[in-house]
C-alpha cells in the first residue's frame, strides 16, 4: 500500500520511500532472517511447501511459480505437482491424499480455478486441516470466524498485516468490503468486525445484489474492493482521505505494451488515488503479501508440529 503522496509500485503504504524498500524487504527477507536462522540454529526442520496445479491457466502458473520462488527465496523447501487438465476428480484426490499422509510436507495448496468436472469444493474438504495454509477448509474457516487460533487465508491475512504494519486505524472505523466470496470478501467482513488489534471495525459488505452501492462506498474509511471488475471504483465513490484496499487483478488490453496487455485491479487507481490517504498499486500491492502470508502460514504448520 502507498500513501498518495509518495507513490510507489511495490506493497507500500508509506510515508516515506526507504520505508517503501523496508517494507518490501522485511516481508520475504524477513522470514529468512527470524525463521530460516532459528531454525538452523535450533536445528530444526526447514518448512516444506507444496503445491499442485491442474492444467495450463497462464494466471495459475504465474502465480504458482511466484510460490516456488517465494520459498527458494526465504530458504522453504517447496515441491510443485503439475498435473493434465483432463486428471480425473478421484486421481486429484488421491495426490491430495498423498501429500496428507507426507510427513515430509508441512503444508499444501490446490491451485483454483480447478477444471469444470471437478468439484472444488470436494477438493478443499479432502486437504488435512492441518496442512491446509490456504485456509480455505470448513474446520479453518469456522475457527476463523470463532477468532481461534487457526490459518487464515492468505490474502485477507496480508490485508490485516498490511494495515497492522502501517498503522492504519480500524476500530471504530466503517470498512465497506466489495465482494463476497469465500476467499476474501466474506473473511474480511468477519476479521475486521472481531474484536482484535485490526479489527473492532463497522463493517458493510457489498455485491451485485446491493442498491445504493455508492451511497455505501462514500460513507467509507476503508473500502477493500475484491469484486472482479476491471477499474469499478471510481472517484466520485469514494471520499476524501479514504484507504483503499485493491484486491483484483485483471488483464486488458493495451496496444502501447510490448506484450499488448497491462493488469488492472477493481479500482480505476490514478483518479482514486488522488483522494485518498492510501492505497494498494495493482500489480505489486496485495498479491505480493499473499505470498508472504502463505508462506508465514507454512512457517506455522511446521512448529505446530
């Protein structure tokens, strides 16, 4: 996240620009220093990562490598398990089962979107509760919304870092949440209304079905904007000083780019950021955290061990 005045491409909501860098450091960097050194020091087990993909999605394997790289980078040991789009719904299971009876394997995700013949949701019940860093199974979404120790998803886990590390105040604040889907909106509506450090928030969540949406949005402190339109926030939605939280990322069109297209998120940024106190860049804002918070989930897992 960035604080308007000083606008970065990174994951920064700063004051200052070496802050900026400091920020981007410390959450990769960062692990390798306070968990790879203790646990080389304390002779431990470095975490292991895994992964599986199904298919060729070009956005599923970015990202997925993004993964790999995140641990090769902090020092986490990470397998990738790449397999056909046409895999059956019980062979996916099955290597889901395998990774759960890997002692080796601390934690795993099942890259999404899956293929149409297989049901997702029977995917996510079949991942081990306790290897599940996603944090997508039911047993870790109830725990979450009990506010019990348990893994949070990842990307609403780096949104609650990214306003913890810069200090922006929640509690009593109204947070309006666009979107809800099981992976962000509908987590973040229930971590920032708990009774927590970010937290203790007022909070509105919004989707296709709510009138008055901008009435809603200009009432906002925080607007976290997860509803999968390209550039859907505008303006004339937001008031002044508010902090902007953009979650989405699309690819358009763009003739003036070597390779024709450029990313986009939910929020039209350069006419929104001209009114607000902050705001996360698309790309380099929040997908950057998820990684970090994913692999803080993995980090987890192996000293619950």
């Amino acid at each position: 996240m960035i604080q308007t005045t000083s606008l970065h491409d990174y994951t920064n909501l700063s004051r200052k620009p070496n802050k900026d860098q400091y920020w981007r450091n410390e959450n990769h960097e960062g692990l390798t220093r306070i968990g790879k050194k203790k646990i080389k020091k304390n002779n431990k087990k470095v975490p292991h990562l895994a992964a599986i993909i199904v298919g060729n999605n070009g956005a599923s394997i970015t990202y997925v490598n993004a993964k790999v790289k995140a641990c090769e980078k902090v020092g986490f040991e990470s397998s990738l398990i790449r397999l056909p789009e046409d895999i059956s719904e019980d062979q996916l299971l099955y290597e889901i089962e395998k990774l759960n009876t890997n002692d080796a394997i601390d934690g795993f995700i099942v890259q999404l979107p899956l293929p149409d013949h297989i049901d997702e949701q029977k995917v996510i019940m079949a991942v081990d509760p306790d290897k599940d860093v996603d944090g997508f199974h039911p047993t870790n979404v109830g725990k979450m919304a009990l506010n019990l120790p348990t893994f949070i998803s990842a990307t609403p886990f780096g949104i609650l870092e990214l306003l913890d590390r810069y200090q922006i105040e929640t509690s009593g604040k109204h947070v309006v949440v666009l979107g809800r889907s099981h992976i962000v909106g509908s987590p973040m509506s229930i971590l920032l209304s708990q009774k927590r450090k970010v937290g203790n928030a007022t909070v509105t969540i919004c989707h296709s079905r709510t009138k008055n949406l901008k009435e809603i949005t200009l009432q906002a402190d925080i607007i976290i904007a997860a509803i999968g339109i390209p550039e859907f926030l505008k303006a004339d939605m937001v008031k002044d000083q508010v902090t902007v939280i953009d979650v989405g990322i699309t690819r358009i069109a763009d003739n003036t780019k070597k390779n024709g297209f450029r990313l986009v998120g939910d929020v039209a940024f350069n006419e929104v950021a001209q009114k607000s106190e902050y705001i996360t860049p698309v790309p380099g804002g929040v997908g950057p955290m998820t990684i970090a918070m994913l692999l803080k989930n993995t980090l987890l897992a192996t000293k619950r061990k």
